[in-house]
C-alpha cells in the first residue's frame, strides 16, 4: 500500500453515514511566505502549503446520484484511477462547505443551528456547487438555506442583517431560490442605497465567476428610481396644480412657503438631494414637514379655494405612498417571465389580467411594481404591454 503523503499532517474525521463505503478527504491549505533572492534583489514569495486533513465518511452512491462530477470520477467503468478507490482527495475546497454539503446531501442538515456560518461561508458552498455540479435548488439545499437565513437575520443579540450583508446575500438568495430573503434583499438595497446599485463578493473571495445576471441588478435601480418619481410627483401635485384655474395673487405666496418648508426639510429639490441621500433618509428628512418644524404659514382661511389645499395632508401622503410603493423584486414573477424551457411567458402576463391578483401563486405578497420590476423577458414584450389600454386601477409603474 502506498504512504499516505499526508500521513504527518493533523486529522479531523466526521461521520457523514454510518454505513459509509467511501471515505473524501478535504485537505486544508494554510498560506506562508519565504524570500526569494538577496539584497536588493529579494522578493516575497506566498505559498499555500498542506496544513489538515478532514476526512469524510459517506455513502458512495449518494455523492454519485448528487454530482455529474462525482459520477464520472468514480464511474467503476471509466479509466480513472480514482475509480477503483475507497478513499479521494479533495485539494482546493473548503472543509466547511464540504461538510455541509454532505450533511444535506445525506439529509442530516437542516441547517437551523448554523449560526456560526458566515455569508462567506455561504458563497463558499455555492462554489463548491458550481465546481462539482450539485444543485443549490435541491429541495434539501433550499431547505438548509431557508433555515440559515431565519437563524442568522435576527440573531440573539439583536443583530440583523445590514446593507451590505443584503448585497452579499443577493446572489445566494437567487441561487438557492429563497424568494422571502430575495425580496427582503432587494427591498432593502431599493430604500437604502445611496446612488447606484452593485450587488457585492465577501471580502478576499476572488471568485468572479458567481455573479447575478446583469438585467437583475438594473432592475433593482429602476425600482429604485420610481421610487424617487412617486416621492417627486406626490409632492409637486399642488405646485402643478396651481397652474390650471384661475389666476389668483395668494398663490405666489402660498407656492413659495409651500416649496420653502420642503426646502428647510433638507430633502428638497429631490434632483439635487436624491444624488446624496437614500429613499429611506429623503423620507425621515421630509417627516420633519410631517412634524410640524416646518409649518407653512400661508396657508388659511383668507387664501383662495385653490390655494387652500392642505399641505400637512399632501406631504404625508407623498411619504406613505412611496413608503408602501415597493416590495422587492419576486423570484416566481422573474422566472416565469423567463422561463427555463421554451420562450413562452404567458404565466407573467396573466398577473396582468382583470380580477386577478399581481402576486397570484407567488410566494411572497406583493404589489404592482414588484410584479413589473420583477420582469426578466424580452423589453419590446413590456414596452407592448404599457401601450395597452388599461383595464385595472393599479397600472402605473
């Protein structure tokens, strides 16, 4: 029998199945640096070396059903010489992400006690998917990922995820079709952002490959920015409105007090202040009107039917209406706009219909924009559709 080259290492043995007949062995790299060279002439050299051995007992035949890659390596009829054997070496993987995956493979994760798993953590399984060709969207997988999330999104200490945790859970949330955490992600980045929107790696994870589609993160700045048009209109409308009627004196002073105590909110002009400041931030700066601090004083009794519109009445409502506009981008809408077979999408556009609702069979509720935004098919098909009549109340987007 041949030495075990990693015979002197340190071991670490986990029991995936009881009635194992194959044993895969992770082994841990570790990075150190040497100089090269003398004088003037030395350079640092980094290395990753052999530091561990995890060693993993499972059932063949489940690695095998589990991966294309697996299958093929240890086909008993194919020329690899892995084959034949009981025991594989794995060199370039992380052992975590091994484990976990084996566990749910085996069905003996569910991930609910998983706290001490990192985002990276996460990206690092997706990787080790993406290399050995197992499917994040197994229901075991999705099961385990549902578990992590609720698990880690309000953790004994209070804390919660933050803005960049949700533009590193993006892409997880997508691959592992978690459509609650997607939408909760993708609502969160819309309200929050400051300027463009960019989904986003773990720190030192170099692995460039895993991205989202980009027409995925454009939609989340297009909602984003109907967001910043229905705060804008809702709070133009007076200022529009005074230049249909009559002409009358009061409203040059009405007008002004009214555009004034925006002003003084800091909010104000949104064309200006929407580069600088989040949804989120622009909303709380104008519930300062909301408040009081701000009153406008020309508004009363001796002003003119048109110019007695109620400015506490019209900010508020410009602020819950963009509030309550957007509830992320829905996973079911995006692939049924794009499906996996064929080109036909006739199950996204049946949303569209009289008496049916926007978030029909989906797995989170949500409005209109959610719906739109959520569309991954062919742009002339949504230009055709908002050149049709409309036939329902909530048509905007």
């Amino acid at each position: 029998m041949a030495t075990d080259t990693y015979w002197q290492l340190e071991h670490e043995y986990y029991t995936i199945a009881t009635d194992h007949d194959l044993i895969v062995r992770v082994i841990e790299h570790k990075e150190v640096t040497r100089t090269e060279g003398k004088g003037k002439d030395a350079k640092i050299v980094k290395d990753f070396v052999p530091n561990k051995v995890h060693e993993f007992k499972v059932k063949r035949s489940v690695v095998v059903d589990s991966s294309k890659y697996f299958d093929k390596l240890l086909d008993t009829n194919s020329s690899f010489k892995d084959s034949q054997q009981s025991r594989i070496d794995l060199l370039e993987d992380e052992a975590r992400s091994a484990e976990i995956w084996f566990k749910i493979l085996h069905g003996s994760d569910s991930g609910s006690s998983n706290l001490d798993i990192t985002i990276k953590n996460v990206w690092e399984m997706l990787l080790t998917a993406h290399k050995y060709g197992l499917d994040p969207q197994l229901p075991a997988a999705k099961a385990w990922f549902e578990a992590w999330w609720l698990a880690n999104e309000k953790k004994p200490n209070g804390r919660t995820f933050d803005f960049g945790d949700y533009r590193e859970l993006l892409f997880p949330c997508h691959t592992f079709d978690y459509a609650p955490g997607f939408a909760a992600a993708t609502k969160h980045l819309a309200y929050n952002a400051i300027g463009h929107i960019t989904e986003k790696r773990p720190d030192n994870f170099h692995h460039y490959h895993l991205r989202l589609e980009l027409g995925i993160v454009q939609q989340i700045n297009a909602a984003k920015g109907r967001l910043k048009g229905i705060l804008f209109r809702g709070l133009y409308k007076p200022i529009k409105d005074s230049f249909t009627g009559p002409h009358c004196d009061c409203k040059f002073k009405t007008y002004y007090t009214y555009e004034q105590a925006l002003f003084k909110t800091g909010a104000w002009p949104l064309e200006d202040t929407f580069l600088y400041n989040s949804i989120t931030k622009l909303l709380r700066m104008l519930g300062n009107f909301m408040l009081g601090n701000f009153r406008s004083k020309a508004v009363g009794p001796e002003m003119c039917a048109k110019c007695r519109f109620d400015v506490h009445k019209v900010v508020p409502e410009a602020l819950s209406e963009t509030s309550d506009s957007f509830d992320g981008l829905c996973l079911d809408c995006m692939n049924t706009s794009n499906p996996k077979v064929g080109d036909a999408d006739e199950e996204y556009w049946r949303h569209a219909e009289q008496g049916t609702a926007w978030d029909a069979h989906c797995r989170v509720r949500h409005s209109q924009p959610s719906w739109y935004f959520s569309f991954m098919g062919h742009k002339e098909k949504m230009i055709e559709w908002k050149k049709r009549p409309r036939n329902r109340n909530d048509s905007g987007s």
